[in-house]
C-alpha cells in the first residue's frame, strides 16, 4: 500500500476533525454547546461503542494476545519514561502530568477509523483485545499521577489513598465501560438483539461525533509557550511509541496484521480526552491542549508515513 493511496484513505477522518475545528472556531454552535456535546459523549456514546467492542472481542486468540502485550508493553515503557524525566524536567506538577499524559494516551477515535479503513472490519476484534488492555491501564495511571501532581480543582483535594484513587479511576466513564465490557465477557455473557442493537447505534454515534469534538477541542494557541517540550512530546508519542509497539509485537510473535495493528495504536494522536482529564483534575490544560493539537494534525502524515515503512519492511 502506498503512502498517498493510504493517505487518501484515511482523508475523512481527518475531515471530520477538520469540521469539528472549523464549526467551533467560526461560531457556528455557540461556545456554550460544546461542553454538553461532550459530556455527551464521554457519558453516552464512548460506554456505547467500547462495551460491545470488548464484550465480543476474542481475548483468546494467539496474534490479538500479542498486540495486546505489545502495546500495554509500549504504554509501560512510555511511563517509566516520563516517571524517569521528573526529577530532570523543570516544569510545575499539573505541567508535569500533562507531558506524562501526552506520552502515554491515545485517541480511540482516530486510531479506529483509520484501522478499518486500513485493515477492514475484521480488524476490529483483534483491535478490541488491545484497547481493553490500554484503555483502562493508561486511564488508571494518568489518574492517579493526576490525583498525586495536579493541583486541587474547585477546592477539592485527594489524600492520596488507595480508597481516594480508586473512586476517582471507578467514577471515569471510559475506565467503567472496559471493565463493565471485560465483565460480560470474562463471564460469557451471551449477546442480546435488542440490547446490541441499542448500543450498536451508539456506537455508531459514537465515532463520527468523537471526531468532531477532537477537532472542536484543538487549540494552538499555546503551543508557542513551551514549542520544544511540546515538540518532543508529540514526536515521541507519533513517531517512537509506534516503533516501540511494533517492535515488542513482533517479538511477541505478532502476524503482520496484529504487527500493523499495534503499530496504528501507537501511532495514535495523544487523546482529545487527556485534555477533558487534565481540566478537570488539575493537569495543564493549556499545555495537553498544544499536544493533542499537533499530535492530530501531525498524525495525518505522520500514520501513513509509518504504514508505508511498515509495507516496506515487513
């Protein structure tokens, strides 16, 4: 597959970002909507999508375990980096927690279209088995580095117990929709027509409404205060965290797909999410809104650019 065919393929989800961005900044909704879409969204339409997905995902099979190591692998090794650069990076704590945030999250709702765009439908089981490992993970870390470093938010304060950061992780949305998706499938719980029906529409809400709100919530306005730290941060996460997931998959045995699969995982933007946690409980916003920002734009090139080594290699 060559870079520009793959390129044109991935156009659309770029668009709909495109859109997002456009409608908030021409003034086309008011300013006051957004927030609502969003709580929406986080609440609604991502529980919607992720717990079917996981739900009826083979956790089983031999490949779909290996992209599932690969990238958890990859998401620890970015942690230990980032835990690793505190001592050295001369920033505040909420600032702290952003990079830590930047280097280790993915926007679900990129990575997807893209996949199935790449890869087709089938992609997705082996997709799901990876997602259910990474989301929950990346969200209960960056949680709780946000609980430890981030500065209290409407006078609220954690005391850093163990009780105090698992009713944070539990109150998360996305982290209750992987568990609550790895529930029923652990259990085998046996799909319902109507249920996965109700939620196959949400989830089908659930992708292009994500990326109209990853590009509603890009802001460059604050890149220019920190351009190297956010630079080396999106070039880490774009560009570095995929060769790492690719790599680990492939020594963990990985076919080509699963290989291309946990590399597109990697190759991720740094999630519109991060932003919406980072707000909320105390990160820098500011600075996690500069890296989602160029992590997406970037990622445009950046993601087929790595799919076209990838064919090349393997």
């Amino acid at each position: 597959m060559g870079f520009w065919s793959t390129l044109t393929g991935i156009a659309p989800v770029f668009m709909l970002i495109a859109l997002g961005y456009i409608l908030k900044k021409s003034g086309f909704l008011p300013l006051n909507v957004w927030g609502p879409i969003e709580k929406f969204a986080v609440y609604v339409l991502y529980p919607g999508f992720l717990v079917p997905a996981i739900w009826h995902a083979n956790l089983s099979g031999a490949s779909a375990g290996a992209v599932g190591l690969s990238v958890l692998g990859a998401a620890l090794i970015s942690a230990l980096l980032a835990i690793s650069l505190r001592p050295v990076l001369k920033v505040t704590g909420p600032t702290y927690t952003s990079v830590f945030q930047g280097l280790i999250r993915f926007n679900t709702f990129v990575f997807i279209p893209v996949a199935t765009t790449l890869f087709g439908e089938g992609v997705m089981n082996m997709a799901a088995v990876g997602l259910s490992v990474l989301i929950p993970t990346t969200n209960f870390i960056a949680i709780v580095v946000l609980a430890k470093w981030g500065e209290p938010v409407g006078g609220k304060t954690h005391d850093g117990s163990l009780i105090s950061l698992l009713w944070v992780v539990i109150r998360n949305p996305i982290f209750a929709a992987c568990m609550l998706g790895l529930a029923l499938n652990f259990l085998k719980v046996p799909p319902t027509p109507v249920f996965d029906a109700f939620l196959q529409s949400l989830g089908e809400a659930a992708i292009p409404t994500g990326l109209i709100l990853a590009g509603a919530g890009l802001s460059f306005a604050y890149v220019a205060a920190r351009p190297w730290l956010v630079s080396a941060v999106s070039v880490y996460k774009i560009l570095i965290m995929p060769l790492i997931a690719w790599g680990l998959c492939y020594l963990l045995g990985g076919d080509q797909l699963a290989q291309g699969v946990a590399m597109m995982i990697g190759a991720a933007p740094s999630a519109a999410a991060a932003y919406v946690l980072a707000r909320h409980m105390g990160g820098d916003a500011t600075f996690m809104a500069g890296v989602v920002a160029i992590t997406t734009t970037a990622s445009a090139v950046t993601m087929p650019l790595l799919l076209w080594v990838f064919y090349l290699v393997s």
